[in-house]
C-alpha cells in the first residue's frame, strides 16, 4: 500500500520540491519517510522508503552514498531528499550520476521545510490513496451487474485487500453462512493446509494467537506443528464485524508467506471499515423498509373498500404485488404486560433476521405486543404445521435469547390470502389465539386446524367467562378437579362407565360416583344432548 512518488510530488505542498535526476524512478512506491542521520543509515532500509536527510552525513562522509549503493542498500528506497543550502551547496556530481544511473530520484528539498511536516504529507498522501482504491463506485470494471448488492459490494473489497495487499482476503457471513473470497488463491491455500472455513475464528489443531487491536478485535492466529515445527506455517489475522453487539461475519486476510507491515495493517483497517459500513447500510435499508412495510400493513388492516385504488397505489410505492399470496401468521407478548416487545424492537428484528422465518416472511407490528408474519406463499409449497412449528419455536427460542422478558405465542392460518383480504386473515389469526390459549393452554403456537369445530364458534370473551364462572368455582376446591376431569373424559367417551375407568386408571365405581356428584353439584341432565355438547365444550376451556 502507498503511492507512486510522481503523485505525491504533484500535490501542492511538494510544489516547491524539485527532482533534480533519477526520473525514471518516479513510478516507484512511496510507504513511509525515513530520516538518515549518520552515514551507513542505508544499511536498515528496508524498500518503498522516501529517505530525508539534511546533508549531513554526506558532508563528513562524502563517498557513503557511493558504498550504499555497492552494497546494494540505496536502490532499495524509494528516492532521497536532500535539504538545500543546509550542509551543502551543491551536490556532488558523483552522487548524482549514481542515482541516475540505478533510477533512483535524488529530490532537492526546500531550506525552510520541516522534516515533521514532511512526514505528515506523505502519510496523509498514503493514506488517502489507500481510502481511493478501496472506494467501492457502481462503475465498477468488474462485470458484477447480476450479483447483490450486499455480494458486489464485499467482493470488490476483498478483490481490492489482495490487489493492494498482495495478500488474498476471505469474509464469511454468518446468518447466510455463505463464505466469500478475493480469488482461488485464498481456497488453494487453505486446502494445502487443511484448513476448514471455520478453523479462522475457531481453530481446531495447535495454534498460538496475539491481539493486533483490541478495539477492533484484531487477532493474529498462527498454526504450530508440534511434529515439525521447522515445516511450513501459515497465519491470518481475523477481525469480527460485529452490528449491535451480534457478530455479523468474520474478515479474514492470509498471511502465508509473510507477516503483514504497518502499511497492510493499515490497508486491513480501511478494508474493514467499508466492509462494516456495507452491513451497516443494509441494517439500515432492511429498518427503513420494514417500517415503510409496516405502515403500509396498517394502512392496509383499516382501508375502507372505497379506499382501494389508494391502497393499490400505496402498494406499487412498496414494491409489493396486491395479487401475491400470503400465509398469515400472528405472533404476540402476553405473558406480562409490563414487557413491551416494540420497545426491544432492534433486537426482535435481528432475532427475526437470524432464523430462517426471515427467509420466506416480512415482519410487521400491530401494536406494542403484537404482530404478523407474512410468508410468502408460492405455488405448490406444502405448509405442514410441524414445518411451521419447528421454524417458529426456533424464532422463538431466539427472540428470548435476546429479550430475555420477551415470551411468544403464535397463531398460522394457512389459507393463502392477498393483501385486500389481509384484514380477515388477521381476525382469523385473533381468534385461533383466544380459542387456541384456552382449548391447548400448554402450546404456544397454534393453528386453525387445530380448532376443529370450536374455530366455527363466534361467542365474546365476557360471556365465555361468564358461563365458566360455575365451574372455575367448582375448581376452588382441589377435591373437585378430579370429579371435573371424570366428567370430561366420561362425554368424550360417549358417556361408556367402562372406557372411561380404563383410560383413568380407576375402578368403575369410582367413574360413577364421580359423575353423580358433578351431577348434582352442576345440576346437570345428561339425558338433553343440547346440554351435554354445551357442557362438553365448556369443558374444553378448563384446564383440567
């Protein structure tokens, strides 16, 4: 990483720098400045190096250069400044053929400039080079029209780290567990060395490990052969993009012929923050959207049918077909009512984002503690409630590793509906959760299939309760609960004293005196079948 010295003489402060040979060197690389202060300084370079001296050293020693160059160190650098009118004034014909002849620029360098500012030009030159070739433009050379956005984006800066670097780059993303890579070259390596895509964050064999910076969670792993540990190594350093405290995907670039320099880990640093503003961008796209998704859910719950053509207009704003099929499905908090799952909404989101639910669904609130899940329902998808349930529960369980007072409850209808009829399938969705916490008050998601019968019954909350108060008081007393649950079991089976003693594991005299005393205590004529459904399906809410 660094720039071509033609470039940074070029920029204005260097306006009053003059080359004075060595010009066809100015296509060499500028990294870092380093300052001779004695007359074997040459010794330590070590290349991409813009040397400054103040003459000096030349002065005492006239011939050093001259043994630089000999021993093969001078022509490492990039170029020498020298400071005009300090210690010399003139320079030696010597030294400039020298530096001609290798094509290596020899620069007169103002009196009055110092070397503090110098430094400062080059590095903000290097580093504003750098922010240039990592800068990710839609006019890209590369042929990448038909990827993602999100793929485009990370591949042009892994393509980037290896070109500028040298070194090939991998991000793997962790809720697409995809892996992405900046050539063949970053695979080829890690297959000679048997390494799996997650031993760069987890490895599995012999390793030692230093943090680079803490800030960033930037760690160097290198493997030790315990066997033959003269053999070939490798090393990589890894940095986590972590949005919101949720490690979102791990950028790892390969070090397998050499340490990176001060300059690469610089590059490293560039590369991650583009790589972190691409998540941070598509974090912030997939809010607005899903706000503007939900809005228009709302929108489209209270409509009116005069309303229509506004609706449809609404929903070409969006993006979103009136004609597409959805499944519809209600989740809602009710556990306590002092939890608001909106206010942890960024959380709930992440959590919806992380589980395959996101794959096929949009998520939309209704109010502070409920919601819906539209999934896209395409043709000839088989939507099984032990599909649903297996996906959902794993929503769940991640929804409450995040919000830990956050307890869900579901409800599927799965007839497929259009956005016009979204309205029904909510109200459908509402009651499969009334009726479904009553009937199967140990699940939490529930479908409407699961009602049988009892989704055909319209009867309101006040006056269910109402005709429960009876038994609810009954319940009171704990030597009642078994009497109850008799009686319950007793009208499933067709009213037989027999399979009703079998299924409960008592004798038959038991089963009878249990029914007469719920006989009496309720005042109950089993003889009207009128009343004996009533009773059955009264029964049916109690948690017996």
């Amino acid at each position: 990483m660094g720039i071509a010295l033609y470039q940074l003489l070029a920029q204005e402060y260097f306006k009053d720098f003059h080359v004075i040979t060595g010009h066809k060197g100015l296509t060499k690389e500028v990294q870092g400045v380093a300052v001779m202060d004695a007359p074997d300084a040459l010794r330590w370079t070590k290349g991409k190096e813009l040397i400054m001296t103040s003459g000096y050293a030349l002065s005492k020693e006239p011939y050093c250069l001259e043994r630089s160059f000999q021993e093969g160190a001078a022509q490492l650098s990039t170029g020498l400044m020298i400071k005009r009118q300090r210690y010399l004034d003139t320079i030696p014909e010597h030294v400039i053929e020298l530096f001609d002849r290798y094509d290596v620029p020899l620069i007169s360098m103002p009196f009055e400039a110092a070397f503090m500012d110098v430094i400062n030009q080059v590095n903000v030159a290097v580093m504003n080079q750098a922010f240039r070739r990592f800068s990710i433009r839609n006019n890209s050379v590369l042929q990448l029209s038909n990827l993602s956005f999100k793929e485009r984006k990370i591949k042009k800066i892994l393509q980037a780290v290896e070109a500028e670097m040298k070194f090939p780059a991998f991000l793997y993303d962790i809720g697409e567990e995809r892996a992405y890579y900046s050539s063949a070259n970053f695979r080829r390596i890690s297959e000679s060395f048997h390494l799996r895509d997650e031993d760069y964050w987890n490895p599995s064999r012999e390793y030692s490990s230093h943090s680079l910076c803490e800030h960033m969670h930037m760690t160097r792993y290198r493997l030790i052969d315990p066997v033959n540990p003269d053999g070939p190594r490798i090393s990589w350093v890894l940095i986590p993009i972590i949005m919101n405290k949720v490690t979102q995907a791990y950028f790892v670039v390969m070090e397998s012929k050499d340490f990176l320099d001060y300059c690469d880990e610089y590059s490293i640093r560039i590369a991650f923050l583009e790589l972190q503003s691409v998540y941070e961008q598509i974090m912030v796209a997939q809010s607005i959207g899903n706000i503007g998704f939900e809005n228009f859910v709302l929108y489209a719950l209270n409509y009116d049918e005069k309303d229509q053509d506004r609706l449809i207009y609404q929903a070409s704003q969006h993006g979103i077909s009136m004609s597409k099929k959805y499944i519809c499905i209600m989740f809602a908090q009710t556990q306590d009512e002092t939890v608001s799952v909106r206010d942890e909404r960024k959380n709930f989101v992440r959590s919806f984002l992380d589980s395959a639910v996101s794959n096929f669904g949009r998520i939309a609130f209704l109010d502070e503690n409920r919601g819906i899940i539209l999934w896209d329902a395409q043709e000839g998808d088989e939507y099984d409630l032990e599909y649903f349930s297996r996906i959902l529960e794993e929503f769940r369980i991640k929804v409450k590793a995040k919000c830990k007072d956050v307890e869900l409850e579901f409800a599927v209808c799965r007839d497929e509906i259009n956005l016009l009829s979204l309205k029904d399938g909510v109200k459908k969705c509402q009651k499969v959760m009334a009726m479904g916490k009553k009937l199967f008050p140990q699940d939490h998601i529930w479908d409407y299939g699961m009602l049988g019968p009892y989704a055909w019954i319209d009867i309101q909350e006040d006056e269910l309760e109402a005709m429960l108060s009876e038994y609810r008081l009954l319940l009171q007393d704990e030597k009642n609960r078994e009497p109850l649950k008799t009686l319950k079991v007793y009208l499933e089976n067709n009213m037989n004293f027999s399979v009703t003693a079998e299924k409960m594991y008592v004798h038959i005299n038991t089963i009878r005196k249990r029914i007469d005393k719920m006989k009496e205590l309720l005042d109950l004529s089993l003889d009207d079948r009128i009343a004996r459904l009533k009773l059955e399906m009264l029964l049916q809410f109690l948690n017996l």
